[in-house]
C-alpha cells in the first residue's frame, strides 16, 4: 500500500480523515512527485487566534491524578506521532495528522480568562494540571509568553499547579515556581521517551533533546522546584528495553520521583502511528502492533477507565514489574508530595487596614 514520504521536521505526513466529516480528499499515489517534493520543502507552522471564552478545563477521570487543567495551546508543534490529543483537532474541523502539528491555536487572553476564573467565588481550590492536553512549552511560547503570564496569575493566587512538558523552556520559569514551591504549590513533570537520540528525533520531531530536559529536572530541583520524570510513553518492542537505563539517567538528573504511561491510541492516532512505523521502522513494525494488540485485549486502544495508561495482560505486568524495579534500584524515592491549597488567596484591590 502507497505511503506518503516522511515530511521534514513533522511527526506526521499525512492528514487523515477527520471522523467528523463525510467528505476528505486525499493524495493519489499519482501524485507522489509533488508530495516528494512538498515533503523535502516541509510544511510550515501556523498560529491562530484561540477565541476562548474560558481557559480552564475539568474532568472526573479516576486514571488522572487532577480534575482541573489550563492548556494555553491548542494544537502542538513538537508533533509526537504518539500524541493522544491529536484527535481534539478534529473538533475544530481539522486533521489530527499534519494539522494539528501545523495549525496552532493560541489563547492570547489565557492570562485574563485565568485569572477571572479564579476570582469567582465558585472557584475551589484544587491542584491544576498545565498542560493537560498539549504542551504549553512549545516552540511558539518562548516568543509569546503566554503560558508565563498564566503561571504569574497562579503564583498570584498562590493556586497549586503540575507542571508537564518535554520542553527545556519550562527553566525560563523557575522564578515564578519557587514562589509557588515554597507554599508547596509547584511541581513539574519532564515527559522523556528514548535515550536514543536518533529514534527520538522522529518520534518527537520538535521536541527538547533528552539531555536537555534530564537538565531541567536538575536545574529545577536545585532551585526548589519538586522535579520528576514520567516516562511517557513506553512503547512495546521499542522503547520498553530502555526503562533502567533511562531510570538510572533520570535519577543522576535528581528525579524526585518517576512514572509512566504506556502507548495508547485513540482514534487517527492508531493509523497515523501505524504509518509511521512503515516509514520508519518496517523491520519492527509488526512486532511492535502485535505487542500493543497484547496489552489491549487484542486491539491498538482500550479507552476502558484502568487500563488504558497501563495495559493490561502478562506484557502490560511484566513492564510494570521491570519499571518498579528499575526505579528502586535507581534509587528514585517515589511518588510527588500532593500539592497543598492552603495559601490559596484571593487579591484585592482595596487597600489593606493595617
């Protein structure tokens, strides 16, 4: 079956079909000449305004340890072909191929609509996740700041948040979270995937290098800032055998603690990751998709509560096991202290009495 080619500094090289839509059109094998050469040109990014009335997002999952999330982007440029959010792309009438790693949409007013929400009297305090969906390091916000401008207002409030992102960016902003760390009200997760660096350059084609953001979680760690890793995601029959190595990396960095998430795919994911393996490991491909079929009750994706982050059957247990143990042996402590909504304030404008 004709495959797209690999399309420079993208995770994916096509568009799939959004499920949302009866109608797409596709490229025909006929025009592989022209898709050859758009692919070496690449394809360039673009930005969107986001107009958003609100900035934060609330779940009830029993697999996610928050119920509230900020995401400041929708879209992500880092385009990880394994990226779980690629699909919210299709409810803006959009692809969750190489649309959702070229259109990004940008909430300019994250910081306002933040910072409002926040100020109502119905706001409970409760750990937040940044994050939650996409990046909120990508490339676009070392020029836009907007993800700053929210954690200025959280630190503000002193409200707790969990940082995660695979992006070094996040050291910019270890000022504003010591302040919140020193209330016990900051954390940041580093995602990491492969201490390969020439695997990870195609699985995550704009992402921070490994050794850039095993730094971070020093450089946070010294600074006061709780720092760990998740190693997220574990891909079987190519990235499983990493798990101790990686581990030991992690705990030499300082990880305060470390996790992981196996791979999952939701929707286009599942074709898009399928594709991607032809283009660039067909020697694993099928091994890999057995594996995964293995820990998914024969399937690429079980989105059943439970099992969806961690797999199950003997493959999803044996590297569990493989992980704990590796952990231990790192000497990696455990698990993030909970994030402490004590401080929480509320500025006022009105001068004080005292």
């Amino acid at each position: 079956m004709w495959q797209p080619p690999a399309v420079r500094g993208r995770g994916a090289a096509e568009n799939p079909p959004n499920r949302f839509d009866r109608l797409h059109v596709g490229v025909e094998p006929a025009d592989y000449e022209d898709a050859v050469e758009a692919a070496g040109a690449g394809v360039p990014t673009e930005y969107y305004r986001d107009a958003s009335r609100s900035i934060i997002a609330h779940n009830d999952s029993p697999d996610i340890g928050f119920s509230s999330s900020l995401n400041p982007y929708r879209g992500c440029e880092h385009g990880c072909i394994y990226c779980y959010a690629r699909p919210t792309h299709e409810y803006l009438g959009l692809s969750a191929g190489l649309d959702f790693e070229t259109r990004v949409f940008v909430k300019m007013d994250a910081a306002a609509l933040l910072r409002a929400e926040l100020m109502r009297p119905s706001w409970k305090p409760t750990a937040m996740a940044l994050s939650g969906v996409t990046d909120a390091y990508q490339p676009i916000e070392r020029t836009l700041g907007i993800t700053r401008g929210c954690l200025e207002v959280l630190a503000e409030f002193r409200q707790p948040v969990g940082v995660v992102t695979k992006n070094a960016l996040v050291t910019r902003d270890i000022d504003v979270l010591r302040e919140l760390a020193r209330v016990d009200a900051a954390c940041v997760t580093v995602s990491v995937t492969s201490l390969d660096e020439s695997l990870r350059r195609v699985l995550e084609a704009r992402a921070t290098t490994l050794d850039l953001r095993l730094d971070a979680v020093a450089r946070l760690n010294d600074a006061g800032v709780p720092a760990g890793i998740n190693m997220a995601p574990i891909i079987p029959g190519l990235t499983d055998h990493e798990i101790p190595q990686l581990l030991k990396r992690a705990a030499e960095a300082g990880a305060r603690y470390a996790n992981f998430t196996l791979l999952r795919l939701p929707y286009a994911v599942a074709p898009l990751f399928e594709a991607w393996l032809g283009r660039h490991f067909p020697d694993r491909q099928q091994k890999v998709l057995e594996r995964i079929r293995d820990m998914r009750g024969g399937r690429l994706n079980d989105p059943r509560f439970g099992s969806r982050m961690r797999g199950s059957g003997p493959f999803a247990d044996l590297i569990a096991d493989i992980f704990s143990k590796a952990k231990a042996r790192a000497g990696i402590p455990g698990n993030v202290r909970p994030l402490s909504t004590s401080a929480f304030q509320r500025p006022t404008k009105q001068p004080s009495l005292f």
